[in-house]
C-alpha cells in the first residue's frame, strides 16, 4: 500500500500518524508541508476526498488563523497556500481516502 503523509517532524500526532503507516507496511511518501507547501487546488482536493471543509483543516491555535475567523472556504485556502502553518496536520492519503489524523488513529481507516 502507498501512502503520503503531509507531516511536521516536530508534532507529535504527526510522529505518531507516520510510525503508524510505518508498522503497517506501507510504503511512504513524505511530505514536509512546512518546506513543500500543498498547493491551493492540492488541498482543495485532499479536504474533498477527505469530506472535509477548509476551516476542518485550518489550525485554529495559529495567529493567522484568527483573522479567518468569518472567511470564506476559498479565503481559508488562499491563506493556508500563502502560509502553511495554518494547515492542521498530519493529512494522510491512501487510495483509500484522506484522514486527518487527529486523533492519529483516525488514519487506521484508510489502511
């Protein structure tokens, strides 16, 4: 199985999701989003495939996030492509789907 995980090595959940697709075998893509940010239409996609909305990946704790408070879907995505700090994480994608994995298990159903 491939997978690819948009991850942060200095979070915790983000450690956790990655030893998970590790012990499952899968063969892993790595994404550092902080150093290779997802494009606009690339987290587009990935919240749809998910069923999620932009403000369900928006780190909410982040300064730049306030100010998105009222936004629109598109407004959250232009601010995430501008500045990814702003994209919660980990996403990880299988051909099974895309989970955000927060909780990190939330991943173990797209395995």
């Amino acid at each position: 199985m491939k997978a690819t995980i948009y991850h942060n090595p200095r979070c915790s959940k983000s450690r956790e999701a990655l030893a998970i697709l590790q012990d499952a075998g899968a063969e892993v893509t790595v994404v550092e989003y902080l150093k290779t940010p997802p494009s606009r239409d690339e987290l587009a996609r990935l919240y749809a495939k998910a069923g999620l909305s932009p403000r369900d990946g928006l780190r909410k704790a982040e300064d730049g996030a306030k100010s998105l408070k009222d936004a629109s879907d598109d407004a959250i995505l232009d601010a995430m492509a501008a500045d990814p700090i702003l994209i919660e994480r980990p996403l990880v994608e299988t051909e099974k789907g895309v989970r955000l994995g927060r909780p990190p298990e939330a991943i173990r159903e797209i395995l």
